[in-house]
C-alpha cells in the first residue's frame, strides 16, 4: 500500500516517516507534502492509497484537501494532529482513523491494518464489478478444468453435466468424453454463472440444454441427453421446474 504524509512540520513527517518505515509492513511512504496546494498535485501525479493528513495548517486546512475531492477522495485517511478538538468532524467525514501527536506506535499499526483492509474490500468489489461488466458485454465461452495432469480447456456448452466424486468432480462432456476433474462440485457450481446450468441435487449440476425431458413423481427425476437418469432433490425441484417452464 503507498501513502503519502502531510504535514507543515518538518520535524512531524521525518517523525511519521520513520515510525511507519519501521513498524507497518507493507506501507510504503511515496512523498511527502508540507502544504494542501502541494499535496494536491502530489496526490494527483503519484496517485497514493494512504493519505496521513494533518488538519492545523498554514493557508489551507487538512479538511479543504478533502473538500478538492468533494469529500469522497480516491484514497484512505488518517488524520494525524496535536489537536483533539476536530475528531468529530474528522469521523463525519471518509475517515480510517484520528492519530493525536505524538503517535503512539500501536495506534499507528492499528490504523494501517484498517487501511490496508478497507482497500482489500474496494480492490475485490471493484473486481467484481469488472468482471461482472466484462461478462455483460462479452461472456466468457471456456473454462480452464484442472485435471490430474494439467488444465484441459473446454466451451461452457461443451459441458452435459458434473458430478462430486468426493473432492473431485466428474465432468461429461458433449461428445461422449469424461474428465475426472481436482476441484470440488461447489466449486465448479460457483464458476458456471451462466444461466443454463443449475445444481440439481448435492451430487450433480447439470447443463439444462442438454436435459431431455423431466419425469415427475414423488421424487423427480431428469433424462439427460446422454441418457443418464438423475435424481432432483425435493427442495430444488420447484426452482428447477420453474428454470425449464421459463426456457
């Protein structure tokens, strides 16, 4: 994670700098700024995850940097001041945590550890949302299977269906062919987001274009394409008969 320190005191970010070298893994200090009009240009050229922020400063406030950005900057803060009456306001606003000087070293991990969490939860949802825009404008057709041997890559439409072999998976394929895959059936259940498979009983998730008619009775069952007959389980029956009606 980079951060970069502000403070009109020399003596305070050469202090800061030194406690975050020595004591917060993974930190790395990028710069450092002695006014807001010069953090700004920093903050926009190095582009830094961490921001400790003084507020008491000449000409411009630690507050007015925030105001630049409308008070949703694109970094975490952590105020740094020798001054406890603006904690309210500071935590009123995007705020990791309020050092008061001298900080102390504990608080200071502390507050970078919470840092360095809030960016694990933004980077994995900004993912998420790539690759959520990514599928919606062009869906991924193959999947890597990881097989005893390597990785075989097959098309999602490829697949009839899976089935648990305790830790493993049992993959049919289309042209008659089987994989004896090293991943879970959850796991694979978690991958095929397309809307054509569906999990129809703990032991098999099945491609519902290669399901050839569904047989009703007390328990349901599934003709698959390859002629396997598969048991539905009962509280997947409704959503699945729901998923065929809607086909």
């Amino acid at each position: 994670m980079t951060a970069i320190i502000v403070d009109d005191e020399a003596k305070g970010r050469s202090s800061l700098h030194a406690l975050c070298t020595e004591y917060c893994e993974g930190l790395e200090i990028i710069g450092s700024a002695a006014s807001v009009d010069e953090a700004k240009v920093m903050i926009d050229q190095l582009k830094p995850q961490l921001i400790f922020l003084d507020i008491q400063m000449p000409e411009k406030n630690g507050f007015q940097l925030l105001e630049a950005y409308e008070n949703q900057p694109p970094f975490s803060v952590i105020f740094t001041t020798a001054y406890d009456q603006y904690a309210i306001k500071a935590f009123k606003l995007p705020t990791i945590d309020y050092l008061l000087k001298p900080i102390e070293i504990e608080a200071l991990i502390r507050a970078v550890e919470k840092a360095k969490k809030q960016l694990q939860t933004t980077t994995t949802s900004d993912k998420l949302e790539l690759l959520k825009a990514s599928l919606e404008k062009d869906p991924i057709q193959k999947i890597a299977l990881t097989t005893l041997d390597g990785f075989t890559f097959v098309d999602f439409d490829e697949i009839v269906r899976c089935e648990a072999q305790g830790n493993y998976t049992d993959v049919r394929l289309a042209n008659g062919s089987s994989l004896l895959i090293t991943k879970t059936l959850k796991h694979y259940e978690d991958i095929l987001i397309m809307d054509n498979f569906f999990r129809v009983h703990k032991s098999h998730l099945v491609n519902l274009n290669f399901v050839r008619r569904y047989i009703k009775g007390r328990q349901g069952m599934v003709e698959m394409v390859d002629g396997q007959m598969i048991e539905v389980s009962t509280r997947k029956k409704e959503a699945l008969l729901e998923r065929l009606a809607s086909r």
